[in-house]
C-alpha cells in the first residue's frame, strides 16, 4: 500500500512535468522545435535530423544548442515561480 501511494505521486510529477515540457516546447520556433522532436523523442542523430529537415548539421546544432538553452531557462523560471 505504501508503494502505490509513491507511486501515484511519482506519476503525478512525471504527468506535471510532461504538461510543463510540451509548453516549453511550444515556445520554440518550428525548426527548433521539430529538432528537439526528432533527436530527443526520436532518437535521431542531429545529423540525420538536419537531413530530414534540408539544413547542415552545423546549423541544427546550433539551433539544438538554443533550444536548450531557451528550455534550460524556461525550466529555471518554472522552479523559481
């Protein structure tokens, strides 16, 4: 009994938290955000990522770099607020 009380709990964070992600998401522009899709849902490489989206690898690292960072930001602000 008491495992399903953690484990409802921990649910309920992963359920939070998966709320919170997909509206970090929605705040990058749609090649950012196709990328991060593609490399971290998908399991792409950035560079078979940047093929499917007709960009160099160069770029889609740059633009994956900005994402997390645009991410790694939003997340500071969720846990401040």
């Amino acid at each position: 009994m008491h495992y399903d009380k953690a484990i409802q709990g921990d649910t309920q964070v992963l359920s939070d938290m998966e709320e919170w992600l997909s509206m970090a998401i929605s705040g990058l522009n749609q090649q950012e955000k196709s990328l991060v899709l593609l490399v971290y849902q998908q399991d792409f490489t950035p560079t078979e990522a940047a093929s499917v989206l007709e960009i160099t690898p160069n770029h889609a690292r740059v633009l994956l770099h900005k994402a997390r960072a645009y991410l790694t930001d939003q997340f500071k602000k969720h846990e401040q607020g």
